[in-house]
C-alpha cells in the first residue's frame, strides 16, 4: 500500500549467509505486515560478494523489466533460493529463472549487460550507513529515501529482529 505509514528497507546480498537465514523474517514481515496494508517494503539489492552476486542482483532487475514487480519478487525469491541450496552460477541461474519464470532468455541476458540497479542501491546503502548484510532501515509516510532512518546502534547491520519491527510497524500505525 503506497499509502502506509512506514517502509521497512532491506539491504542484502544473495549469497551472504546470514541473508539467506534473515529472508524466512522478511517472509513473515511481508505476509504480517506489508499484505495487510500496514507497511511496505523495499529490497535493496546489493552485489559485495563477487561476480555472481552483482550477476544475480541483476537478474532481479531484468526479470522486473520483462514482467512487473509481482515478477520481481519471485525471482528474488527464485534466486535466493538458487543462492541457498542449489549454489547456481549466474548462467545457470539466468537459464533457471527465464525457464521459471517464462522470460525471455536472450532478452534477460541482453539487459543484463546495462543492468545497474545495484550501483544505485549501493549509494542508497553508503548514505544509509549500511555496513554489513543485511540491514535495516526505516522511513515514514512522506520522508524521502535520503531520510533512512537506522532503528538503534545495535542494529547498523544485521537483521533485526521480528518483534522489533512488529512494535515499530504498529507504532507507525497507531
């Protein structure tokens, strides 16, 4: 809902580890929270971890250009996933996801060589502070994306926890 009082920003990487582990929280967030209106949610991809990763990051953004953003979120769910437990190479994965998803491999694979949402998502996250995956950020209805907000020192990285965003989400909508 464009109109929520809050968006929980995520920023990961497919293959960091405790990235994989935090989706199964940003999973819940997104079925408790984001489906009921209550917040939204942005997913800031970002390439730290080699070829494949910034490859996968990528992906996500040509799938997005060939579909829409329902589009999007499975593949980012397909690619964590590839990430995960099938340990796919970027080509394996693209070959994976267009089958999948019933893109148009050659077209996925064209836009990935212009592909450069990570760069952006990357400056999003050095204005934010962010200095580790994944992190957490917050901003209000109406703040610009400049006005991240970090919920405490204690979470400048990391995931933070359910129940802390679950408070934060309803104190946002109280």
């Amino acid at each position: 809902d464009e109109n929520a009082p809050i968006t929980i920003v995520v920023f990961s990487d497919y293959f960091c580890g405790h990235c994989q582990t935090y989706k199964s929280t940003v999973d819940r967030i997104i079925t408790d929270y984001v489906n009921t209106g209550k917040a939204r949610l942005e997913h800031r991809l970002l390439g730290n971890l080699g070829a494949n990763s910034i490859r996968y990051t990528q992906l996500t953004e040509c799938a997005l250009a060939q579909g829409n953003a329902t589009t999007a979120w499975e593949a980012m769910d397909l690619l964590f996933n590839y990430a995960t437990t099938r340990r796919l190479n970027a080509s394996d994965a693209g070959r994976e996801l267009a089958t999948a998803l019933q893109l148009n491999y050659s077209r996925l694979l064209e836009c990935t060589s212009t592909a450069d949402q990570y760069q952006i998502d990357g400056q999003i996250a050095d204005g934010a502070q962010v200095t580790g995956t994944p992190a957490i950020r917050v901003r209000f209805a109406g703040d610009e994306l400049s006005a991240l907000q970090l919920i405490s020192p204690q979470y400048r990285s990391g995931g933070v926890d359910y129940n802390v965003l679950a408070r934060i989400i309803e104190d946002a909508n109280n």
